[in-house]
C-alpha cells in the first residue's frame, strides 16, 4: 500500500490549448477506452485501463488513460510493455498549414521514472507499431503535470493512428494521459489562463494586475497587447513578454495599476486583443472578468485552517503538531478546526463539504484547497492570507442559559455591493476530546522515529491507544451549514453598514461548553471563499445574561490586585479568565462554593486591560467582564 493514497492525493488541471480547427478530440469521459485498442504486449495481464478520476479533480472528468508500473494489490513492482491505439483518424480533409498532437500527462511525483513513446502511423497493427520510429519518446523526470505537444503537419492528407507505448521501466507507479487532441493552430495566438488581483484593496492604493497568458499559436510570443475596462474607461498596454511556443507564463504584468480614491465597486473586463502586433485569431479564449472593490478601512483578518484527519490516519499526527504549534504561535490569526473523517469525531456534513481527497490535508479559507500539512504550509498559507485587505470584521455577542446558546453575529461591512452574495455561518468546535472504544486509538506512522520527530508521536506506539490521546479543534456543528445561512445577509450593503444575525446552538451532553468555541464566517457564494473568520469562546457569550441575577458580582471592578466573585450559589465551580481575543488567561478548576461564599481570585500577571470572567458548575455556565487596572 505505499502508493495508493498517492494516487487518490493528486491534483489534476487541464490546461489544453485552444485552436482554430479540431480536427480530432477524446477526453474518455465516456469512462471506457472509446475505440481505441490497448494491447498486453509483455502479458503479463496489466494494460491500459481508464479509471475515473473525478474524485480526485472535477476539472479532469470522469476517464483517463492509465498504464502502471507498480501493482498496489499484490505490493510489488511491473515492468509494462502496453500500448494502447486510436480509432483511424481521416486527415485527408486538412488544409491548415501547422497541425498538432496535444495530450496531458502526468505521473507520480514521489516515482516520476515512466518511460513511454508516442507514434503516428497509418496502420494500427501493434508489431507495425512497435517497429516504428515514435515522434515522442521520454522517461519522465517529474509528476508535474505536462500539457505536451507535437507537431503532426506531416501527416496531413492521410489517414493515421495514434499510440502510447508505456514500456522500459519498472517500480514506478502510474503513467496518466488525457484530452488527446488533433487540431490547427494560428501564427500568433495566446489563451488568457487567468489573472491575478487583489480582490478588495484600501482606498488610494496601487493593485497590480498579472495575468497568465499561454502560447497556443506556432510562433513565440514575443509582446501581448491587453486592455482593462472598468465600464468606462480603458487602459491599454502592449506588453513586452517573450513566450515560447506552448509554453505558459504566470507573469505578464500590466502597467496601469488597479486604484481607485473612493470606495466603488467594480467588475473590470480584461482582454487580449493582439498577438505580435496581430490580432488575436481566437477571441473567445481571450477575456475574462475580475470583480474589484474598495475599502473604507482595514478590518482585522482571521486565517481558517481546515484540516482533514483521522484516527484511521498513520500520517495525521504531523496535522495535529502543526495545529498546536499554530494555536501557540499565532494565537490571534490562526484559526484551526479539525474535520474527522471515518471515526467516532466524523461530521458528516463537514466532510463532505470540506471534500479531502488526501490526508492529513488541509483547506484555507477554502480558497487554497488540499494542501499539504505542516509547520511550514500553515505559516506560509498564514503569512500570505493574513495580510489580505478584508471588507468586514466580524463579531459575536450572545447569550448562554444552561446548554442553549445564542450566538449574535454582527457583520461590520467597509465597502457597497449592489448584490452582495454572502452569508454567515458559525462553526462549532471542541478541545480536549477524549474516548475509550478502540475507535479513538490514533494510527501513527511516526511510532519508532523512522520517520523522523514529530512533537513527541514518535516515541508511542502504533496506534497510540484511545486512553493516551487528546483530540483539540474538533468540529462538532455546522450552525448555518457548511455554505453558511440563507438570508444570513442582504443583497445591498452600503459602506459602514452593520448586519447582524442570531443563531442558536445547543451544547449536547457529551460535550462541555468550556472546551468549546464557535467560529462566526462570512462565505463568498461565488466561489466558496471565507472571506473573513472570527473565533471565539462559546462560554464567554453569557457576558450580558442575568441567569445569575444581579446579586452576583465582581469587585473590585476595575481590579488591581485581586477581585472577588461575590454571591454564588453553592456547587463547583471551573473559573476562567480570558482576555478580549478568547484566549484563557487563568483557570481555576474544581472550586467548591457554598451558598453566599465569595470567591477571591488574584490578577497577578494579567495585563492592563479587558477580560471576562466565566464560571461554569454543572451544564451552566455564566460570564461577567472585567477590567484590570
């Protein structure tokens, strides 16, 4: 098995070119061979297959081809000798001057060694076939995935066959090729792939718009002429940038920066429309629309780091290091939540949404989607999300009466949308989950230290019994849904404007509210973006109840050295201190209170400043504010 969760961990994306005239095109979605022949050459009984993909990547469909070098089932390597033909391709009808063979192809980034050969022939016999000199023939050195192309203008006004050969090599793992494509190409042609800009910006702030741009035509690029249009004014540039043929490039920069001194919002059409000072033959590649707005003033942003885990996970300790070392050192951005997937903590609506293909992995902000997870990916992916223009803050005030929450999200919007398409949501989550059943024992891959150190995992066993774990940030509710409430927010939103929406949430009895946070979002329906995230302490919502009455009191308030809670009724009592961020300060556990005690606790240490004050007995909890002098 050590390379079949690789196989299900890819990210595929299809970048073919776009052209003139197609000629011939398969994409396997059929999920069949679709008329072409795979052939065992070596017998081995391993040929080309097409397997569906499309839960690895939606973008790549339901088939592709596949060849393997390594049998998962049976653990052990092949040495494939397959090929696998089209149906006859009648090009006798072409007329166009330049022809290409364009196909994808991947391979294993962890065994990248496939070796294969592409032929054209006019005959679809597989001894003719092998005997052959290939167009193409390549081991492939890395799993990137390679749009690759080939000039076939030769064969035109015959009638041909193409093949892939996988062969000459061994204990690799998997060679992929998809969308095979016969077609014409122009001289001077460019595909805009996408463009990059900041999607809310300051006032009187310059934005850089960079644009992906590929080379689908036969001569290198060597300048681009691209236009931006706000709806009222364009901006023009010929840009000197030097592409080669098939080749993309990730940095074609506009000149005229993105700013605007007033707060507005704009949808700004750009578009390619010259070539090497020629214009663009294939105009419907060539545009695409990205949405603009300004902010009235800077808002605090919040990080959401989803990460799929599970028990069942040998690999998934390295995420739960990494979330701890992120709570520790980026106690106010970062902000974790653990989605369980096939144990006793699974959320089903969570895992689906959330929609892992490999674990442990990890979405932020649900814009960057399957990461890696790591120290090093979740201070990267931190580092480049926080510094982002946001135009709402978020918070949350509220109500606790026993196990009944009331959340009040309040949505402070610092820019207009005529039609806004955002809602909020509040995700549930809870630390310091503990169980006894054989469900709870964490796999650990790292048990030995073969696998290097990870915070400790490497010196227990393998799994790591129910009875030694801890499980923090673990998502227990979706209040809203995984794409947040309906109606949550209007369609028209003006600068400064407050939205507020209630939820209520009730605490199960096999959670404790102590342990338990909520995470108010606001979610881009258009593309599923957390745009913002603001976490919190459920318990310290019950600020402004009056469950306790008014006999119950802080003093002194403000406190200097120490403060008193005065008037309790008689229980137990857990005491937490936490500043104005959610983060606890101070704990007291396990007080006991007889009816009227009064309870001393001392603010030694505690900053000048803001806190609450919850004091828990029982399924109750309570909060009051306080302030330190």
């Amino acid at each position: 098995m050590k390379k079949t969760t690789l196989l299900l961990s890819l990210l595929f994306t299809s970048l073919c070119g776009f052209a003139q005239t197609t000629y011939y095109s398969e994409d396997f979605e059929s999920g069949d061979l679709s008329g072409w022949t795979a052939t065992d050459s070596d017998g081995d009984g391993f040929n080309w297959d097409v397997l569906n993909a499309s839960g690895i990547n939606a973008i790549f469909g339901n088939g592709s081809l596949v060849s393997f070098s390594y049998d998962d089932t049976s653990a052990a390597p092949l040495t494939p000798d397959n090929l696998v033909t089209s149906p006859a391709i009648d090009l006798s009808a072409v007329t166009d001057p330049n022809l290409y063979l364009f196909y994808d192809q991947i391979v294993n980034s962890s065994y990248p060694a496939e070796h294969y050969a592409v032929y054209v022939t006019t005959s679809n016999d597989p001894a003719v076939i092998a005997a052959a000199t290939p167009v193409f023939e390549t081991t492939v050195a890395n799993g990137t995935l390679a749009n690759k192309f080939l000039n076939v203008t030769s064969y035109i006004g015959q009638t041909v066959y193409i093949s892939f050969r996988h062969f000459n090599c061994t204990d690799a793992y998997y060679l992929i090729l998809d969308n095979v494509v016969i077609k014409s190409l122009a001289n001077n042609d460019a595909s805009l792939v996408s463009a990059k800009l900041n999607r809310y910006s300051l006032q009187s702030t310059d934005n850089t718009l960079t644009l992906t741009v590929k080379n689908t035509g036969v001569n290198a690029i060597t300048n681009l002429t691209v236009n931006w249009n706000d709806g009222t004014t364009d901006h023009i540039s010929t840009i000197n940038k030097n592409i080669a043929v098939g080749a993309t490039s990730t940095s074609v920069i506009h000149p005229t920066k993105v700013n605007y001194s007033s707060i507005v919002e704009k949808n700004l059409n750009l578009t390619i429309t010259a070539v090497n000072g020629n214009t663009d033959p294939v105009m419907a590649n060539n545009s695409t629309i990205k949405k603009f707005n300004t902010v009235s003033q800077a808002s605090p942003k919040g990080v959401l780091f989803e990460e799929g885990t599970g028990t069942w996970c040998g690999w998934c300790p390295r995420g739960m290091v990494a979330m701890a070392f992120m709570d520790t050192t980026y106690p106010n951005e970062f902000i974790g939540v653990a989605v369980h997937n096939q144990d006793p903590m699974m959320l089903d609506e969570y895992d689906t949404g959330a929609g892992f293909s490999s674990f442990p992995g990890m979405n932020v902000d649900r814009v960057v989607k399957g990461a890696d997870v790591s120290q090093t990916t979740m201070t990267s992916n931190l580092n480049t999300r926080k510094v982002l223009t946001t135009p709402v803050s978020l918070d949350a005030t509220g109500e606790v009466n026993g196990a009944d929450v009331t959340i009040n999200a309040s949505a402070t919007f610092r820019t207009l949308f005529a039609n806004a398409n955002y809602r909020l949501g509040v995700i549930i989550s809870e630390d310091n989950i503990v169980g006894t059943d054989t469900g709870y024992d964490q796999h650990n891959y790292y048990s030995g230290g073969a696998s290097g150190v990870m915070g400790g995992y490497e010196l227990l066993a393998n799994p790591v019994p129910a009875a030694d774990m801890v499980f923090n940030h673990v998502a227990r509710d979706l209040v809203g849904g995984y794409d947040g409430q309906v109606d949550s927010v209007p369609t028209s939103i003006t600068d400064g404007q407050v939205v507020t929406y209630s939820f209520n949430y009730t605490v199960p009895d096999t959670s404790v509210i102590d342990n338990m946070h909520g995470v108010l979002v606001l979610i881009d329906q258009d593309n599923g973006e957390v745009v913002n995230a603001k976490s919190f302490q459920l318990s310290t919502l019950a600020v402004n109840h009056n469950q306790v009455g008014p006999s119950v009191t802080l003093y002194p308030n403000p406190a200097t050295e120490y403060f008193t809670i005065n008037n309790l009724k008689g229980g137990i009592y857990n005491v937490t201190i936490y500043d104005m961020s959610g983060k606890a300060v101070q704990t007291l556990k396990q007080k006991e209170v007889n009816d009227n005690q009064s309870l001393t606790i001392s603010t030694k240490g505690m900053a000048t400043g803001e806190y609450i004050v919850n004091f828990a007995t029982g399924n109750t909890s309570y909060s009051k504010h306080l302030l330190v002098k």
